[in-house]
C-alpha cells in the first residue's frame, strides 16, 4: 500500500499545496472530492475567515481535508486554536521551524507535515516528530529556499536519509512528472501551480489567465533577503531587479515589498503591481481546468508513462 494514502486516507497520492490567495475551501473539497488531499491555505486568512472556510469545506465534501500553516504570518495560536476546535486532522505546516508546534498538534491528535527545501530542514522536521516531510524543489511557485537545489537533486538526497513517508513538490504539473518524483523516491507529491490554473481555485481570473500565457523562462526566485519567492516577471518584479541593481538595504527591499502585494496581483488581478506567485512549471500550463478534469489526466498520463517504461530496456 503507498504509504501516502494509507497516512492520509485517500484515492491518489496527490496532494494540493495550500496557497495563499488560491487554496479556499472551493479548491480544497475538489481535491479531496476528486481523490487527492485538498488543503486550506490558512496564510491569506484571518482566523474568522479560516474558521469560515473550514466550516464551508466539511460541508462540501465527506473526505480528508487539511489546512497548510504557513509560519511566517501572524495570528498562528489562534489559527491553531480554530483547527482544533473545527476538527480539522490534518495539518501542513511551512516556512517555519517544525519544532514549535508539532508535539501539540499531534497531541491533539493531529497528522502533521512539514514542507522543506533542503535535507538540513528534511532531517530537522523528522527529528521534530513530523508524520511525512514535503520537499519541495527551487522550481516551485511562492516561497522556497535559499539554496537553489531542484526537485530532481533534492528528493533522491532527502528519501536517502529519511525514514518517514517523503511527498515531492516543485514542477510537478503532469503524470510524467508524478512517475519521475516517484521513480527518485518519493511516496507522493504535492501540486501548486497547476491548481492555480483550475476553475475552482479563488485566485483572480486575469492571474489564471496570464499563468497559462506563460512561457518556460518567465519566473525568477528573488527577495532572497527577506523570504526568497518564486514569481512571474511583472512589472513589480522589475521594480525588486531595478533596486537589486542599487545594493539595497534589507529595509529599502522591505519598503518596495510593501504591503498586501500578493493579494493585490493574485487575488486582486493587478498585474501590474502585484505579487505574482508561480512556479516554473507555468510554462507547461496551457489551459484553465476543473480540478476533476486535472487529476483524472494526471492519474491517466501517470499510468500510460508506467506502462511505456515497462517496455523500455537500456
Ligand atoms: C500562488 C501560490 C501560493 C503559495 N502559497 C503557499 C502557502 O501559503 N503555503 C505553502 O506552504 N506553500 C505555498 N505555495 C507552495 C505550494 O504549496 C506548493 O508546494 C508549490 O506550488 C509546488 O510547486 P509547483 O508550483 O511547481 O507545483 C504557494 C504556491 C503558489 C503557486
């Protein structure tokens, strides 16, 4: 039995990142409605709205369902307290030390998963008592890590030296891709950008329309300072590359950043000035789909790639 599944209950082990400002409830009981694990990306959320959301998203389907914790945002206790509270039984914590909340929400009963970037952190979140590590490659859409190491280099190091369950994230968009990751290793994966370009995710139109306009080369990590993002080379990021140009201060960086860029470009449609969260993967994503439509050509592709690599002897 794949250990994904079993850890999680679920059809496929595909699992949809939660994301700020495209993973509500609508999103994440397609997933889960479909056979994959849909997450609520609580990082975009105030408690009220999350609570809102969960609450939506048990209505919406009888399947597992989580919510992803991205540490870098404020309200965390009471984000925590309302997961509890709501029942939720999943959690996928991110951009933050695992230590810090682990043991009590697995107290509480609750699976937990940490999202890495690199083995360092892999090994600091098993040690942490995590239940599945994500790691997830430079390739991927929003924050990721400093040290540049691809999906391809990084889930073959990681599933050396873990012994937990290990789900890879970054590029991956297709069957072909889920085939490869597993091939390296990994018991499942976690998929971002693609979902951005589905009818159910909450992002705005005119950003889902200029993710799948998008051409291989139109992404770049960058704010390495603050919190390195990967996202599409609008104006705002030409902005971030003109001041980079002048050796910022962390404090001038911080000034550009602002506040409420990404909600402003993905949620807003403002593609101009805003924050435009993607991942390199973008320039295979061609069309707008239902979330159903997305993992059934995942799941098909995914087996025809099988049956052709049975027959396929060097
Ligand atoms: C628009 C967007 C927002 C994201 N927001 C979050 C987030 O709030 N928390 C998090 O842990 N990861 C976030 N991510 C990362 C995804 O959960 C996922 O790991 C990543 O997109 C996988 O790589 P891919 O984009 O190549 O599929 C975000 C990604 C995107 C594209």
């Amino acid at each position: 039995m794949n250990k994904i599944k079993e850890l999680f209950n679920i059809q496929y082990p595909i699992i949809q990142g939660g994301m700020i400002w495209a993973s509500g409830w609508r999103l994440a009981s397609a997933v889960s409605n479909s056979g994959g694990l849909g997450l609520i990306g609580s990082g975009s959320m105030y408690p009220d709205v999350l609570r809102d959301h969960i609450q939506k998203c048990k209505k919406a389907t009888s399947k597992p369902f989580g919510v992803n914790i991205p540490m870098l945002y404020p309200n965390l206790d009471e984000i925590i307290q309302i997961i509890i509270e709501e029942g939720v039984k999943i959690v996928f914590t991110s951009a933050g030390n695992p230590k810090t909340y682990t043991s009590y929400l697995k107290e509480k009963g609750i699976t937990v998963v940490h999202v890495v970037s690199s083995l360092k952190f892999a090994l600091k979140a098993q040690d942490a008592g995590v239940d599945a590590v994500v790691a997830e490659g430079f390739e991927a859409g929003g924050h990721n890590g400093r040290d540049e190491t691809t999906t391809l280099a990084l889930i073959p190091m990681v599933k050396e030296k873990i012994n937990i369950p290990l789900i890879a994230a970054g590029g991956i968009a297709t069957g072909a891709a889920m085939y490869a990751v597993m091939a390296l290793g990994a018991d499942g994966v976690q998929v971002g950008s693609r979902f951005v370009a589905s009818d159910e995710a909450s992002s705005h139109i005119d950003f889902k329309n200029m993710v799948v306009e998008a051409k291989e080369g139109d992404t770049q990590l960058t704010l390495k300072e603050l919190a390195p993002v990967r996202m599409l080379k609008n104006k705002f990021y030409q902005d971030v590359a003109a001041l980079y140009a002048t050796a910022p201060s962390v404090d001038e960086l911080k000034t550009l950043l602002g506040r409420a860029r990404a909600k402003r470009g993905m949620f807003e449609g403002d593609l101009t000035e805003g924050e435009l969260e993607i991942g390199q993967v973008s320039g295979l994503i061609h069309d707008i789909k239902p979330v159903a439509t997305i993992l059934e050509d995942m799941i098909r592709e995914f087996d025809i790639v099988h049956h052709k690599m049975n027959n396929i002897t060097l």
